[in-house]
C-alpha cells in the first residue's frame, strides 16, 4: 500500500464524517495544493453512493432507552445525528438524537465538551432555536442528546429551490439574527454559524442547529478553557470563520456577527464573499487562508450578484454586509441585535448605521493594504513640502537681502545727491555774485 494512498484513505475516512454539503470545503483545506491526494480522496468518494445513509451500509444503530432509532441525519468532529421516534404508542413523536462518536466515548475532554453542549441547549428557548427535549446515557454509558427534528433544507439551498426574492432572503435573515441575538443574551457565541445550521421548515420558518463548538461566556475557568482549547482549525468551517478564529485570539459576540456577514453575503449575492463558490471555485490550500480571511476585503455583493439584484443590494445592504465583514472585531457591528435592527430599518426605507462614515472606513483598509506604497507616497510628500517650505525660506530670504540693498543703493544716492547739491551751494563764483 503506497504512503500516497494510506493519506488518501485517512482523509477519507475523516471526509465521510463531514456533512456533505462541507465536504468539498473540506477537502481544499486539507489536501492544499497536492491535487494528486485530492484526486486520489475524490475517486475513493465517488464510490460512496450519494445522500446514502451510514447506518445503511451496515451499521447497526445505537440502542436507547424509549426510542427507534431510524436512520442517521448527519455526521460531526464530535457526533453522530440520528433521526429516530418516540417507542410509545400513545406519544408518536420524531426526534433528532445527537451521540458521542464512539472513538470519543473515553475522551473526557469530549464528554466535558458534550456536557457543556447540553448546557447551552437547555438555556436557549427561542422560537427559531432547535429545543433540546432531554438528555441522557446509554446503558454502555455514552452521552446523548434528544433534540427537536426539524425536517427542512439549508437556508441557501431553500432559498435557490424557492427562488426567493431579495426582500424574502432578508426576511430569513432577520430571524436567524434575532435567534443568535437570542443565545448572545445567554452568554453563547455560536462559533460555527452556515448554512448547514439553519434549517428552513416546511412552514418557511428558520431553526438554528448544532451548538457543538459554541462558547460560554459565563467565566467559568473549566468552561472557557474547554471552549478555547478543544476548538482548533480543525473543527471550523474555514469561509465562515473570522479572522480571529483563523488567528487562534479569543472570540467574542462580533465573531457571530462575522459569520452571519459570511451567511448573508451568499444568500444575497449567490456569491461566496471568497471567490469560494462550488461551482469552479479555486481550492484554497491551509496555509493560504490566513491571509484570504483576514486581509482580502470581498467586493459588494452587489457587485458579484445578478444584474436582476443588483439595485436592491446597492447602498443599505451592500454597506450593512460588508460592515458585519470588517477584519477587526470592533470595527463590526457589536452583536447581532445591532444587525437585526439595521435590516428592520432596511424593510422601513429608514437610514441605515452602516452608511454612516463608510467611505472614512474604505479609504483607512485601502491605506492599510497599500501601506508600503502610502508610507513610501507620505515621505515623498514630506520631503517635497519640507523641499518648499525651504526654497521658500531662501526666496523670501533672498527677496529681503534684495529689498535691504535697494534701500541701501537709494539711501546712498540720496547721501550723494546731497553733496551733490552742497558743493553747488558752495561754489565762490556762485557766491560772490559773479
């Protein structure tokens, strides 16, 4: 078995465990530039039938106590998501149960972190915030979550099969901003906000899933150093972190607020804010994604949408999304409540924050990505006024010792007419009457 195949059936074996619609963002990442290993991981994938389902291919479902479990949903870093129904016949009800991986089982950062998810859930209820039911462990002992099923699509893919409108998509947005707003108010950042986490239902309402990397807010030493420690580069979705998460500095309630730019930029535009788009997308190795996120300011989505789109997006929302996408966090809109309101004013035809001192913010980024040029343009301006300020010192030096010597050449021909005149005066043939 060659070493190029071993490190092909290793990333293949993690690529089945991300959900489908992130696979290939996935795989960018974690191939790089060796398009021979991406090769080789994409061919051992074409032979995975596709939507197939794990269990399908003969795993045998988890046993839990007061359920049927049916079929997996999805697969994480952290669980396995199953879709299974209450075993009582007097209370038919389907379920979402989440489960440890088993390779995790005997991890006691990864049951703490599963505690922890637990937690969160149990302190959000929010109308467009998938509610945990109960929680508990099998009989082998492993940890599991028993959640609302919500049976919907994406939000970007509802949005394409529904052909929504721009008005339509921000309407969506709106109730995913309130609802992260919602977990914010619980001290939760969300960490990992995409659309594979906000599922849109058959009644066109929005359900924010999956909490597994969140992060609490509540001081606790056990917590925080769980939440900053157990949540690399390996268990974010590179085009929607921030730049801060790429960097490994502490997120705060702004690092939300990033993503959901992120979230808002494609449902707008259809366009990642990246260039990452699936269709003819360009792979981005790892070590290039620092300076993609953090430095490369995406153009308006208004630019890169559909020309039908186009002049909704212009102004507002162009300035609204490309607000929530500024590289340094206090720069954005400080939580998601502030961009809830921004898109109500929007839907009012009120004057948007946003608009408000945007061109000072464009020209600071453009001197900034430009700052070899600009330093190099202010010390030739420097120089050149310094260069003027001093050839006008020496003209109007030069002008002064000009006006001294004309003062001096009239005040000597004034001393010389005046002998002039007073030697006439005493001429003797002038004076004795000759």
């Amino acid at each position: 078995m060659t070493e190029l195949y071993q490190r092909a059936k290793a990333l293949f074996a993690e690529a089945m465990t991300q959900p489908e619609t992130e696979r290939a963002d996935w795989l960018r990442v974690h191939c790089g530039e060796d398009t021979t290993l991406l090769a080789e991981v994409q061919s051992l994938l074409a032979h995975v039938a596709p939507n197939e389902p794990v269990a399908d291919r003969g795993e045998k479902p988890p046993i839990i106590d007061g359920y049927r479990l049916l079929r997996t949903l999805g697969r994480g870093g952290m669980g396995q998501v199953w879709l299974a129904e209450r075993d009582d016949p007097e209370l038919q009800q389907r379920v979402a149960i989440k489960r440890l991986n088993v390779d995790l089982q005997a991890d006691p950062d990864a049951q703490a972190r599963f505690r922890i998810e637990r937690q969160i859930l149990a302190s959000l209820d929010h109308p467009h915030i998938a509610r945990l039911l109960e929680g508990g462990r099998q009989v082998g002992g492993a940890p599991y979550l028993v959640m609302e099923y919500v049976e919907g699509l994406p939000i970007d893919r509802y949005c394409e099969q529904r052909a929504l409108g721009i008005g339509e998509r921000v309407a969506l947005l709106l109730k995913v901003a309130q609802a992260v707003q919602a977990a914010h108010r619980q001290l939760v950042i969300h960490r990992d906000l995409k659309p594979a986490n906000v599922l849109v239902d058959q009644h066109g309402e929005p359900k924010l899933l999956d909490f597994g990397i969140a992060k609490l807010l509540d001081g606790s030493t056990a917590a925080s150093a769980l939440t900053a420690t157990g949540t690399g580069m390996q268990r974010l979705t590179p085009r929607y972190a921030a730049p801060e998460q790429v960097r490994g500095e502490p997120v705060t309630l702004a690092t939300d607020v990033y993503a959901f730019g992120v979230l808002a930029y494609e449902l707008l535009s259809g366009h990642s804010p990246y260039g990452l788009d699936d269709s003819g997308g360009r792979p981005v190795p790892l070590h290039q994604l620092p300076a993609l996120v953090c430095d490369l300011d995406p153009p308006p989505p208004s630019r890169v949408c559909e020309a039908a789109a186009r002049g909704r997006l212009q102004g507002d929302l162009d300035a609204i999304v490309l607000r929530c996408l500024r590289k340094h966090p206090l720069e954005r809109y400080p939580d998601l409540r502030a961009v809830a309101a921004e898109l109500q004013a929007w839907q009012r035809g009120d004057p948007v924050q946003a608009r408000h001192g945007d061109r000072l913010y464009r020209l600071r980024r453009s001197l900034w990505r430009h700052r070899v040029a600009a330093t190099a343009a202010l010390l030739i301006v420097l120089l050149t006024a310094g260069f003027v300020a001093q050839l006008s010192r020496q003209v109007e030096l030069a002008a002064q010792q000009a006006a001294a010597a004309e003062a001096e050449r009239a005040k000597a021909e004034q001393v010389t007419e005046f002998m002039v005149e007073l030697f006439r005066n005493a001429d003797p043939s002038k004076s004795l009457g000759a």
